[in-house]
C-alpha cells in the first residue's frame, strides 16, 4: 500500500477527519473529537505518548527508529539519536549554540543561516526531523480509525515568532499533511477546558504552560454556550507571553551541570563528556527531575572506575532552590501577560496547568501563590494541548460544536526605516487575522529600487529585533525625496502567519510576497524534500514492517555483540552465554529476512529481538557505567 499525498483526491465517501496533533519538544501525540468525545489515537499495545525521538542510519540516509524505540535505544546510538529538535525550529545556528552542548547530535550551519543537524554526510534540518515524528503520528491516527488521515490542526508555543511558525508548516507539509490551522498551545488547552463548561458566566483564565523546551502564559476570557442559546461558546485570547528557550530540559541541565562540576572538583574528571555519556546523563538527570517531582530525594550514583564513586542525594529543597530562578522566570512572563491583558491577579478565576513539568510541586506552589487561586490539575498536563486541537480540528471540519476562537499575535510586527529604526505595523497582543497599511517615501533623491526589511519583535531599533525577511519594491521612476508615495500591508492569517505587500502608488509598481523566514526553508527545497518524501513513499506494509525490524535488530545484534565482548569480564558466564544465543538466533532470522523478506513471519521477527533487547538490560547498565568511567 502506498501512502497518500495531501494532493490526493479522496473517493467522495470516504472519511476526511481534521485531526489535532501536539508537536513537542519531549513528547508528541495525535488525537480526535469526535461522535465519542475527544480522544488521543494510538496503538492498544503503546503508550498514548509518542517521544519526540528520532533515529537515522549512520549515514543518515533512512530513519531507523521514531517514539520509544529511538528514545530507549539513544545510548547506544547517540551522534544519530535526535531529540529535543522543537527548540531548534526556525531558529539560527547562533541561536542554538547554548543547547550544543548539552545534545548527543552535532549542529551545523545551513541555508539561511539555520541550525541544521549532521548526520553522517547528511545535514538534516529540524523540520525534516520534524516531519519524521509527525508520519508516525500520522500513521498511528490512520491505524486506530481505519484510515487515512489528511488534514490536522497542529499546535505551537503561544511565543513561537513567524519563523518558527512557517518551520512548522513545513513539516507538516512534508509529512504528507495539511495543515488546516496553527493554534497555540495554551490556547488549545483552554478550548480543552471550555468546551462543555458548566459555569454559567464568563471567566477570565490563565493557562500556564511550562513543557520540555518551551513556556508560555496565556490570558483568556472564556464565555460558555448559555442553555438554550444560538450562539456558539466565545474564546478570546486577550494576551500572551513566554519564551521560546524555558522547559523541563532547563531543569534536566541544572542537574547535569551539578554533576559535572562535582565530578571534576572531587576528582579531576574532564566535564567535557562523549556523545554516549551526554546522553546518559540526561535520562540520568530527567529521571532524577521526575523522582523529585513525588519523592523527597533522589540518589545520585557513578561508578567512574578505580575505586572511585560520585555519590550523593540530591534532596528535593536543594533542586528546588536550583530551580526557583526558572520559575522566576515564568512569572515574570505571567506578569507581563496580566499588564497586557489590563487584568490582576484577582481577576483570574482559575489557572490551567498545562505541560508535563508543571507537576513539580514548587511550580503548583508558586504559580498558586501568585495568582492566588488553586491551580486546576484535573486536565491531564501531558493530553490537554493535543485534545484541544482534535476540538478546534473538529470545529473547523463542521462536525464539533461551534466555538468562536479569536486568538492574538505574539510579537510586533514592522518594517525597518531611516537609521536603523522599526515602525511597527502590528502591535503584539492583536486579534487574528490582522491587516494594516501604512505610507512610506524615499529619503534620497532619484531612489528607484526601496528596500523594505521586515521584521519582528518589541525593540525599537532593528538590530534588537528578528529579522523575517527582505524583499525590493523594484522599476520606480526617479524622483525626488519624499515624493514617492509606497503604500505598505500587512496581512496576519488565522496561523499567525505574515503576508506583506507593497505598491507605489504614483507609478503603480507592485510587489508582494509571503515571508520566507531568513531562518526558514525556501519554497524550492520544500518542495524538492516534498517531491523526495514521495518519490520514496512505503511498499507493501508487511515487506516495510519486515524491513524496519531487520534494520532495528541488526543494529541491536551489532552493538550488543560488541559490548559483550568488550565488558564479558563484568558479567556473569551464564548470562554471557544466553545473550549470545538470543543474538545468534536472531541473526539467524535477520540473514534469513535479508535473502528473501517473505521467508520470515514478522511476529515471530519482533519476538526474537523484543527478547533479545529485554535481555539485554544488563548490558546496558555494565556499558554505560564503563563509559562514566571512561574505560
């Protein structure tokens, strides 16, 4: 079965669903709404949540893995292994130079500008990255409903600028997507929490938003459908704020850097860790986050080799206090969001907690403290972005019930003038879709071409904003200064994504585009990477779910075998011996596999190696204390 494009046409009876997909920095998932209410889709045997984990071959040719198999198998495979490739979206390899030391993965420089990751020979940019986690998505969706699955809403950080947002578009693009609707994530949970709310009068929310990479604040009044009434429920973003580099993994770095400063203070370890040990210690300090978030302490152990063991508890008051200045940070941002909005924290009568790393009790605690009201944990932090945009997916495909969403921008947007400065067009915090027009002229006599430098942001001089993108307004006639007369447009659509144009009036030339983003993909490679995605679309599923496991178990025989071999002396001789006849047996059935894809059953296949990899835990465990100890 091959797989559709978003340019298919569909047989006119068949079902064409808009579903609602939370793309996240930790973890992403796909859900509906539906005649049974909203709902997140996946597979009876996985975990409604899928990992936002990618593996690639070492050349980086083909994905291997995608979701747990990636995640749990990164130690192994980690210059290969990508995660956490939200915070990279959009953005400049400058702007990512703070997370390079922290990622498994190696950053380069590409087109535009853009941080781009190197595997093998290969530069993949986030959004090809992207795309990968959201065809699993997509296919997990397909298989719970029977079919194919087309259109979604997809969700984004409140705060994410233009770039960041087209980024997105495109990968839904080149996932075989269309992408029917942007909303943003707490907007999303707040259409979660509103649709079927009991309350009888309006109320004003904050939804606080902290997830692995990303937080936002955003403040809305929500008017409920009264009994008996026409009109359809009414959601009004009345402001937002946030910022684009605060999350959970923030929290997870705090541990890591304790960790590493310890380590080379006590015994003169290099802090300057491989691949595989970055990416040990990041589960190792996630876990540890997450232990703290129920437990009073966490123990900390590491067997770096000749007699020498880092151990310690880290109690919950100390990561506490290592982490209050990032929720100082997030409060700041709500403050800003209440100026804006004109309200006061009595104003709010009720605060949504939305984001897995809201369920570490400080952050219930301080955001409770300071808007004075118990936050609301009944919604499930993890589910609530992707249920309410499977909501808004359902709205806008005709078979949910209406609401009215009126969300805003996030950030000015303007053009560059003489000097160097910013005039704004569109303020932050305006209601989309958003149109404005403003006049400009030449300042120099005799200018034929004007230059108009877009940009975005709240500072007033250009080097202080981001920059969205140049384009000429060309063929004027000479003239002097000031007498042109260049009428300039602003077009925000409901994605929040910016469309300018230009005319002189006086000579009637016109110019006009949509803003490729400096730090975005132009339209060509779009399309080469949509043309590529197409020309290599699936066979027959049996033959690719055959494929994909003997990739997956010859690399799961490569590297267990190596490892084996290269810690058999820590092990125990029996269980040596039994791992290397599960990996035999399944090597076996791989080279049976390569010579001919239907000599295999592909149960029997993921039975051999779903044993072998249980069977190799210890393993795991032996190497990555060797690699800690740099032996």
């Amino acid at each position: 079965m091959t797989e559709a494009n978003a340019n298919t046409p569909l047989p006119a009876d068949a079902p064409d669903p808009v579903v609602g997909i939370d793309l996240g920095t930790t973890n992403s998932l796909v859900a509906i709404a539906d005649a049974r209410g909203p709902r997140v889709l996946h597979p009876d045997s996985e975990r409604p949540i899928l990992p936002s984990v990618v593996r690639y071959s070492a050349d980086g040719a083909r994905v291997e893995a995608v979701g747990d198999e990636a995640r749990d198998h990164a130690v192994e495979h980690p210059e290969r292994t990508v995660s956490s490739v939200k915070r990279l979206m959009g953005r400049a390899l400058r702007d990512a130079r703070a997370d390079a030391p922290y990622l498994s993965y190696t950053l380069v420089e590409g087109d535009h500008n853009t941080a781009r990751v190197r595997i093998g020979e290969r530069v993949i940019s986030p959004q090809e990255v992207s795309a990968e986690i959201l065809r699993a998505l997509k296919a997990r969706a397909a298989g719970a409903l029977g079919h194919d699955v087309r259109r979604a809403v997809v969700t984004v950080p409140a705060y994410f600028d233009d770039a960041q947002r087209q980024a997105t578009r495109d990968a839904g693009r080149l996932a075989g997507l269309d992408v029917v609707r942007i909303v943003n994530e707490p907007t999303a949970a707040a259409l979660a929490y509103g649709v079927g709310l009991a309350a009888k009068e309006p109320q004003t929310i904050a939804v606080y938003d902290l997830g692995g990479g990303t937080f936002d604040i955003s403040i809305l009044r929500v008017t409920p459908v009264a009994p008996g009434a026409a009109e359809p429920a009414f959601f009004e973003v009345l402001a937002t704020a946030g910022d684009t580099r605060l999350g959970g993994d923030d929290a997870d770095r705090m541990i890591i850097d304790l960790v590493r400063e310890e380590l080379s203070a006590r015994f003169g370890v290099d802090a300057d860790f491989p691949p595989a040990t970055r990416q040990a210690l990041h589960r190792f300090a996630e876990g540890a986050k997450v232990r703290l978030s129920t437990d009073d302490a966490a123990p900390l152990r590491i067997d770096i080799g000749e007699g020498r063991v880092y151990e310690r508890t880290l109690g919950r008051t100390e990561f506490e206090a290592m982490i209050t200045p990032l929720i100082e940070r997030t409060l700041s941002r709500c403050a800003q969001a209440l100026r804006d909005a004109k309200v006061a924290p009595g104003d709010i009568d009720r605060v949504v907690m939305v984001g897995g790393s809201t369920r570490i009790p400080l952050v219930r605690e301080r955001v409770g403290a300071f808007f004075g009201v118990e936050p609301y944990t009944a919604l499930d932090p993890d589910l609530v972005v992707a249920l309410g945009a499977s909501v808004q997916g359902a709205i806008l495909s005709g078979v949910g019930a209406d609401a009215l969403l009126l969300d805003v921008i996030p950030l000015s947007l303007g053009v560059e003038t003489v000097g160097g400065g910013v005039a704004k067009l569109i303020v932050r915090n305006q209601t989309v879709p958003a149109r404005a027009v403003e006049m400009f002229s030449t300042s120099v006599d005799g200018q034929t071409s004007i230059k108009l430098h877009v940009l975005q942001g709240e500072r007033e001089m250009v080097e202080d904003c981001r920059s969205l993108g140049v384009f000429h307004l060309s063929g004027l006639p000479p003239m002097p200064a000031g007498v042109p007369q260049v009428e300039v447009e602003f077009l925000v659509d409901a994605n929040g994504v910016l469309s300018v144009s230009a005319h002189e009036r006086r000579s009637g030339k016109r110019a006009a585009l949509q803003i490729v983003p400096n730090h975005g993909l132009s339209r060509d490679e779009v399309d080469r990477m949509e043309a590529e995605a197409y020309a290599n679309a699936r066979e027959d599923m049996s033959r690719h779910r055959v494929a994909d496991l003997v990739a997956n178990a010859a690399l799961d025989i490569k590297w267990i075998t190596e490892r084996l071999d290269a810690v058999r002396d820590d092990l125990d001789p029996d269980y040596a011996a039994d791992l290397r006849a599960k990996a035999d047996a399944l090597r076996a059935q791989v080279e049976a596999a390569r010579a001919d894809w239907r000599s295999v059953e592909p149960d029997d296949l993921h039975r051999a190696k779903h044993d072998l990899d249980e069977a190799s835990l210890r393993l795991h465990e032996v190497s990555i204390a060797r690699s800690l100890r740099g032996d």
